[in-house]
C-alpha cells in the first residue's frame, strides 16, 4: 500500500482517484471546488483536503490531473513545498512538453521525482481503468510508479526523459483529429446516399478502415448525439499545444491546423462542450 494525493478530480481524475482505492492504496484528494473532494470521500474511502500541502503531506506518490500549463505550475508548486524528498510526482495533464521540463527541474532541485504521464482513453477509459499512460521522466521513477498507476492503466509506457511522454501525446492527438475529420466525412457521405450508418459500419468496421473512433463514435454520430465524451474545448487546447510544438521542431501538420480550424466552427455553432466527434455537425 502506498500514500497517494491526488489533486484534480474532473471527469478523468475522480474515477482515476477512485481506481486507487480499489487497489488498496491510502489516497487522500484536493480539488479546486471543495464540493467535488467531499462528493468523491462520500463515494469512495479517502480523505478530503481543503489544502494542497495537506493533501501531499507524507505522500510517496502524489497525482496530478488539472487543466493545462498555468494549472499545473499553479498546483506543482506548492505541492513541492510540502512533499517530502523522495516522492514522486505523476502529471497526467495533457499540457506543453515545456512545462513539464520545467516541472521536472524544479522538483529534482528539491529531490523529488517527475513523470509528465498524460492520459489516453478518455472518460469510458478512466471509469473502467483501461487508461493509456505514455510517460516521460527518469525510468528510477517510472519503475517506482508503475505499479501504481496499473490501478487504473491498461498500458503505459516509458517514452524517454522529461517531455516525452508529453509529446507522444501530441502525436495522439494530431493522429486521432485526422481519424475524426475522415470518419465524419464518411458518415456525411453515407447519410447524403441514403444508406443506414450502422449498417456501413458492420459492413467496414472490421476492414482496413476499422478504428476506435469508428467503433465508439460512428454510430452516435449517425444519430446526431454529441453530449459525452472529450469535449471541443479540450480538443483545441491540445492541438494548440501540438501546432506550437511543431513550428518549434520544424514539422508540417497541414491535416491537424486544417482540423483544429474546423473545431473552430463547431465552437462558432456553440459546441464548445460537445464530444470531438462533433466535426460532423459543419458538414450537415
């Protein structure tokens, strides 16, 4: 049994949170809005705290699931203030590989470990603890949190030091925008022929064509059904992430900067909260 913190609990963190409880470790939780730390206590066995320092104090491995960069530095630091040397921070944001360099770096200065770990699998995928984990950091420390974080991983991965996990992640998400543009293209086409979508699908799901998109996302498409899943929102913040990095390293996302663009409409058309899938609704 380990001392786990885990600070961030959304969509993604509050299962997560829970996953290790299950696993029988002792977790104790902070959240910006206090209500949601004492609605995850009331659900799972844990402790609610009002103060990141009373969260993290004693933890050998403390969580991180928040927002973006600004979120994460506005929790890192005064995480380490109270953590003890030794400890391990495991970042599960979706944030720059920048950001995690730099997290990386304050945290050794104070002799704790960091792993930037973003997320893959989305919220079906965090309440059943079948997460992808693509890491970056030291592999001492992965070795360490490895086990831990299986509570709510089907796979992870050690991808290299500090950053690395962040930028595979980036190339998730620049892979997943194409799948999406090109399935809501292919459900538009089929809807414009008459024919039925779930039909087409069983007919090229298990093809050339197959893909997770397709399998979870083809047929609530078809029924115009958008109020779940990752939303638009979160979407363009990764990919922003992504189109900055890549002017940095010199490569060409022609696809994703066209993609991220129409996730600008369909915010235009307010679908800011909807499921990514929704690139569909600016072909309709």
């Amino acid at each position: 049994m380990a001392k786990c913190a885990f600070l961030g609990l959304g969509v993604m963190g509050y299962p997560m949170a829970g996953h290790l409880v299950a696993a029988g470790h002792d977790v104790r939780v902070w959240n910006r809005t206090e209500t949601k730390s004492e609605a995850w206590v009331d659900e799972y066995e844990g402790q609610a705290c009002s103060e990141i320092a009373q969260a993290v104090e004693g933890a050998d491995f403390v969580m991180i699931c928040v927002g973006d960069d600004p979120d994460v530095y506005a929790v890192v630091e005064p995480a380490l203030e109270a953590m003890t040397s030794g400890a391990i921070i495991i970042d599960h944001t979706t944030a720059s590989a920048e950001c995690a360099r730099k997290c990386f770096d304050m945290a050794k200065d104070k002799q704790i470990g960091f792993i930037d770990a973003p997320i893959s699998g989305g919220e079906a995928g965090a309440i059943n603890g079948q997460l992808t984990i693509m890491c970056g950091g030291e592999a001492t420390h992965f070795d360490k949190a490895e086990p831990i974080m299986d509570a709510y991983a089907k796979a992870m991965k050690l991808m290299g030091p500090s950053g690395a996990g962040q930028l595979t992640k980036m190339v998730n998400q620049i892979c997943i925008a194409g799948i999406l543009q090109g399935l809501a293209e292919g459900v538009h086409f089929a809807q414009k022929a008459g024919l039925d979508v779930d039909e087409v699908v069983q007919a090229i799901g298990k093809g050339a064509a197959q893909s997770w998109q397709m399998d979870n996302r083809a047929s609530t498409m078809g029924r115009d059904e958008y109020e779940f899943g990752f939303a638009v929102d979160w979407m363009r913040k990764d990919l922003g992430i992504a189109l900055k990095t890549a002017e940095d390293v010199g490569a060409n996302l022609v696809l994703a900067k066209m993609v991220d663009e129409y996730y600008g409409e369909v915010q235009a058309m307010g679908g800011n909260r909807w499921d990514t899938s929704s690139l569909l609704k600016r072909l309709s």
